[in-house]
C-alpha cells in the first residue's frame, strides 16, 4: 500500500458510514442512489491517484483457479472495474448492481468490451433465469453492506449465490478483513465462515491479503463430479 492510499481509506469509510446510516432509511437501491448522487466515484475504485483498489483486483484475479472461463458474473459490480478485469479471464461477463446509477457508470466504463455486459438486479431477489448459468461467480465487497446479517440469511444468501454456479463453476467471495478486530472484519469472517458451512458448496482455497479475504469455493456436487 502506499503513502497516498491512505486517503483512499479514510475516503471509503466515509461513504461506508453514509451508506449504513441510509440504509435503514432507503434500502440498498435507494442508499446506493444517493451516495452515487453525491459522488459518481464514491469509494474512488476509479481514482488514478490510488493504487490500492486497482492492485486488490489484480491479485484477486491473479488468485482464481488458471482455465479460461466461459461466463461469469460479477455480484454487486459497482462501477465495473473488477468486471473489466475478468473480461480478459471470461467470453462473457455480466456485472450485476441493485443501483441504476453504478450500472450507468460500468456501462460507460466498459463500452469497449464486447464480452461485458451490465444489468440492475437486486441479490436478494435475483431472477431464476440466472441460475447455472456461470462457471465463475464473483461477490466482491458486497455482503457486509446489508443491514440484516443473520445466520439464516446469510445461509441463504450462500444458498442463492450457489445456485448461480454450473457445472465445475466456481465462486470467488471477496470482504474487508484485517484481522477480526474490527467490527467489519468480524462481519466478514461471519459472512465466509457461513459460505465455508453451507452444505452446497466446499472451499477449495483461502487466502489472507492486507485488509481482505478471499474465499474460493465450489458447488460440492461438482467436487464429486
């Protein structure tokens, strides 16, 4: 990290705060609404005068198992930019927000891809048209902002998620995590520990960076397969 990300932190949780204190209030679409409306950059994902979050995406990528994917999907893609990434790792990508504005902004971003594709849905009530469409499945820096985190919702968030997978599909799952001192990271480690325990899927591999966690998994029927 360098000296200057230190500003990106200080940045982000600024607008993490925000988006919690507006959750209750509007709900995920509105609350994201209404931070993408005060700023179209808000955790800066797109500043060129931070490194941090380009190299996450980086090493994340770098972190996925090394085949070519057919389809993937990014859950809660924001403004596009991991999505961008994994158009060099996929044919096809489609990123997925709740927000109209953060699609807006992807769509712009990544027009000159062809293999990207952006559309608004809502995690929590994701169409069954979706499902086993993907090989690989993205959740990256999204879960911990939903304002009810029960272990039955998690489970089946978890359950939801997996049914997104194909066959010999994978599902990368990315959070904020230091080292579970802090209250987001204790929330995070719920969120992968509930992933680690549902009974659909199994943890291939997981890995412990600065100031994140990445959980790779797969659909257990495919680890029989």
């Amino acid at each position: 990290m360098l000296p200057q990300d230190i500003a990106l932190f200080i940045r982000s949780a600024k607008t993490d705060a925000r988006l919690q204190h507006l959750l209750p209030k509007l709900g995920a679409a509105g609350a994201l609404e209404a931070v993408y409306a005060a700023d179209p950059d808000p955790w800066a994902s797109a500043s060129s005068k931070y490194r941090y979050q380009s190299r996450k995406y980086e090493v994340m990528a770098s972190l996925l198992p090394e085949r070519q994917f057919a389809r993937a999907i990014d859950v809660g893609c924001g403004p596009g930019m991991l999505s961008r990434l994994l158009a060099a790792r996929a044919s096809a990508v489609v990123g997925i927000d709740v927000s109209q504005s953060a699609i807006e902004l992807a769509r712009v971003r990544c027009a000159d891809l062809e293999n990207v594709s952006f559309e608004v849905h809502d995690l929590l009530e994701l169409p069954a048209s979706l499902n086993g469409m993907f090989d690989l499945v993205v959740v990256a820096d999204v879960l911990y902002y939903l304002v009810a985190l029960a272990p039955d919702q998690l489970n089946a968030i978890a359950g939801r998620i997996a049914l997104l997978l194909a066959p010999g599909g994978v599902c990368m799952l990315a959070n904020h995590y230091v080292i579970c001192l802090d209250s987001d990271s204790r929330r995070s480690r719920r969120i992968h520990d509930a992933f680690r325990k549902f009974s659909g899927l199994v943890v291939l591999k997981e890995y412990r960076r600065p100031f994140y966690l990445v959980t790779i998994l797969a659909s257990r029927e495919n680890e029989s397969s």
